[in-house]
C-alpha cells in the first residue's frame, strides 16, 4: 500500500521499443513543491486542465496523481525522508511527470543520505540510518536526486520571447532556441576533495608525483571533470532526435575545447561522431555546408555545427537567430540557460525538463521564493510553460498551443502579475491565480480537436 492514492480512473503511459505510448486518460504524478510551489501549482493545473478540455471536448483528460517530494514527504513519511522510493518508483513507472520547486536546505556537513536526507560527517558505505547506498559527498538537493536516481540526463530549456514581456535586448523576438545541457557528468559529478583534508592531500601527491602533473599552488581544494562518451552520445543523440521532429535548422555543440581538450573537445568530437554514425543522411556539417552546398542549408536536413562557450554567449546577443537547438556539457549549460532566460523577460516564465529514456519530469526553473508563500501572487508562467512542454510531450499539441496562446493574451493585455506589472507601463496587477484565470479566458478554441 503507497501512502500516496491511485486516482480512481486513468491509464499508465506504457514506452516500448524507444517511444511513448499515451493513452487518452494517462495518469500523471504530480508535486506542487515546497515554498510558493503550491501556489503556482494550482493555477498550473487549472490552465492544463481547461486547455485539455478545450482541446479535446472530454476525448482526454490527464488523472493527476499527487505524490511526494520535499516537506510534503517529511510530513507524509517520516522526518528524515525528503524523496521518498514510492515516488522515484512513481516518476519510474508512470513515465511522465510535474513538480514545483523544492527547497535545498544548505549545511556545513560532508556527506548525504539522499534517500533520507541524512547529514554525516564521513561516509559509509550504507547510511545507518536507512541503509540506503545513496549517500553523496557534499549535500545534493532533492531535485539532483531525482535526476541522478531517474537517470534524467537531458536537461531541456526551451527559450524564446513572449511579445510584451519586458526584456533587455533590442530583438528579443530573434531568440527561440532550445537547450540540451547533460545532466549527469562534468563537475556536477560532485567529485570534490576540499583544500587541507588527508583525502585532497592524497590526491595531489598522486597528481603530482605519479602523473607528473603541475597543480600552481599546494594549497589547493581539487575536483574532477568526468565527460563520458556514453553520457556525450546519448545527450546529443536527443538534442538532434529533437531537432529532426521540430523541423529545426541547426543543432551547435557548445563546449570548451578550446582549453579542456579531453573533456570539453572530446564532447565536441563524440557529438560530431553521432551525427555522422546516427544521423548521416538527415545531417550536414558546416564544413559540408560550404565545401558541397554553397552555404545553403539543403531543405529537410539539420546543420550540426560547434560553438566554444564563451562566444556563444556573444552569439546569443548578437545573432540569436543563427541558433535553434543547443547540445552542450552540464555547467556550460547551466549559465548558459539562466543567460538566455534573462535575454528574453527573466526566470519566472522560463520551463524546463529533466528527461531520459522513457522517463521525464516537467518543473519550474525557477526557486521557492519562501517569502511569498501562500500570498498568492508569484507567477505561474514557468510551471505553466512546464506544462505546455509536457503536453507536447504527450503528443498533445492543441492543449499546448492553447495555453501559449492564452498567456500570449494575458500578457498582451496587460493583465499579470506583480514581477512582470512593476516593468510594464499601465499594466495591471493579478494574483497568481488571477493570472492563471486570465491564460484560461485568452484561450481561444481555434486549435483542432484531436
Ligand atoms: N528547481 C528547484 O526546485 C529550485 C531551483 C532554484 C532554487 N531552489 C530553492 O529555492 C529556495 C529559494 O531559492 P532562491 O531564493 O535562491 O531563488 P528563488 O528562485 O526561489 O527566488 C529568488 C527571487 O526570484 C523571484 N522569483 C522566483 N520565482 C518567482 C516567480 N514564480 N514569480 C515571481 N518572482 C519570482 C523572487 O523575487 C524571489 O525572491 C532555496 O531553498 C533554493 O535551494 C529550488
């Protein structure tokens, strides 16, 4: 017996054979978050729900399935468990999911149980409290575990300009690019030895003496960047996959190579060696583009290029159209998708996703903004736009266009919330649920009924 229930009707979302199979009623696992989390998801569930109704007339519906994560488990197991197995299990076999976000309570301590949040100071090799295997060097947050637990290992922003959404570039409506950061690897491997421990102490007389290696100062803290061809392949392999089905031009690998050549260069190389071994009749190269086809992008086919990282940030300025998917290591990633999000009108309406192999969980990018909790006024956008990219997920893109183009309106009407109203002139101020009110009336049911 789970402490979470089933919803009384609904089907599970089966995946065979690499692809997703979604019944008219899948049932969805859902968590509202910690924090101001509940808020946005109630006005988040309100739009999804009106727009699958619209859309398809009661032909589907999505059975929510809440489950826990975060003080919700505290609560619901015990005081110790923050992500509970039921609801890696849940995530598992249901295939599809939705959380709000979820708070990362920070400590001095030097090991982790990330099944019960456990705080150790060395580390065994199973927590004594829970006897999980799952323990961390350093504190890792709930939103890690899923990720690493799941093997989540794409983590998808798409990002693009909403009109009316005040931002600071002269063409925001140039940008719409789709990010892929790995997930899994490169420093967020959390594989660290801090400065003065026996452990760093080891590792740099290794480096040192055994490698031959040359560390500027002893005194050093050290870490590890592993970047995998496994982790590489099958990251790029999804970001092209992506582009393919969306009819996107180009899929740039951003790397580092430059100065990292066996990690940063290596995924430039591995990434270049999957469209080439994968994808050879439905990609071309740069080089081919010029070298065979005279700069122009034969129809149907995806331009792989590569990009090192710190021009692309140059290029997201300057030129944003020239980039429509992005594949790229986890920390070049990670700056590079708040840098875009804030491009274009700031984090509160940036979506995300964690995705990997059958399995995928939709959240707000942004945190828990715990000072406006239970006040009803932070915006939904980001779950919202979660949501529109779980949809389309789903295959379910008539419910997805609805909600873009009901937020579209809203915020072409003026009528938003507090964090948005405070940058446009004669706006006016909603709560978030009014916000959420407001999406529902700007949609139209133009779409086609599935
Ligand atoms: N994905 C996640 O679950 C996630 C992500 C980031 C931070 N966190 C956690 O959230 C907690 C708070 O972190 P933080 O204060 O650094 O970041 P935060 O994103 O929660 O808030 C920073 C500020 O951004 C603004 N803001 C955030 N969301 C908004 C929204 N929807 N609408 C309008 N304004 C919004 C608010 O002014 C807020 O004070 C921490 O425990 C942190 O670890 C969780």
């Amino acid at each position: 017996m789970t402490k979470y229930k089933l919803p009384t009707s609904g089907t599970k979302i089966e995946y065979k054979d690499g692809k997703l199979r979604v019944p008219n009623d899948p049932i969805i696992p859902f968590f509202p978050g910690d924090g101001t989390g509940p808020d946005i998801w109630r006005a988040t569930r309100i739009v999804i729900d009106a727009a699958v109704e619209k859309a398809y007339k009661g032909k589907r519906n999505i059975s929510w399935m809440e489950v826990f994560a975060g003080l919700t488990a505290l609560k619901n197991y015990d005081k110790d468990t923050v992500l509970p197995q039921e609801t890696l299990d849940a995530f598992r076999e249901y295939r599809i999911g939705i959380k709000g976000p979820l708070t990362t309570p920070a400590g001095s301590f030097k090991f982790v149980c990330l099944d019960c949040a456990a705080e150790l100071m060395d580390r065994p090799a199973t927590c004594p409290k829970c006897r999980s295997e799952w323990i961390t060097p350093r504190f890792r947050s709930v939103n890690v575990g899923l990720r690493q637990k799941l093997d989540l290992y794409a983590c998808v922003r798409p990002v693009r300009w909403f009109t009316g959404v005040p931002c600071p570039v002269k063409s925001p409506e140039k940008f719409n690019i789709v990010i892929f950061r790995e997930n899994t690897e490169d420093i967020y491997a959390g594989i660290e030895f801090q400065q003065g421990t026996p452990e760093c102490k080891k590792v740099y007389d290794f480096l040192t003496s055994e490698m031959k290696v040359k560390i500027p100062f002893p005194d050093s803290g050290i870490g590890i960047k592993p970047i995998s061809i496994t982790g590489t392949k099958r990251l790029v392999r999804m970001a092209i996959k992506y582009a393919i089905a969306h009819k996107k031009p180009s899929v740039t690998l951003v790397h580092k190579g430059n100065i990292q050549k066996f990690t940063e260069g290596a995924f430039r190389d591995w990434g270049y060696e999957v469209a080439a071994q994968e994808f050879r009749d439905q990609t071309v190269t740069e080089t081919e583009l010029w070298d065979k086809h005279e700069g122009k992008l034969p129809a149907g086919k995806v331009l792989v290029k590569d990009r090192i990282a710190d021009q692309t940030f140059q290029q997201f300025l300057l030129r944003p159209d020239e980039y429509s998917v992005i594949a790229t290591t986890n920390l070049n990633g990670d700056y590079l998708s708040d840098a875009a999000a804030a491009q274009v009108g700031g984090l509160g309406i940036a979506p995300g996703a964690n995705i990997g192999d059958g399995v995928a969980i939709f959240e707000a990018t942004h945190g828990t903004a715990p000072k406006y909790a239970n006040k009803d006024v932070v915006n939904p956008g980001s779950l919202i736009l979660s949501g529109v990219m779980m949809l389309e997920h789903l295959g379910w893109q008539e419910a997805a266009d609805l909600i873009v183009k009901g937020l579209e309106g809203a915020i072409q009407a003026k009528t938003v919330t507090y964090d948005l109203e405070r940058q446009m002139a004669g706006a006016k101020k909603l709560k978030c649920s009014e916000f959420g009110a407001a999406i529902v009336r700007n949609m139209t049911d133009a779409a086609g009924a599935a």
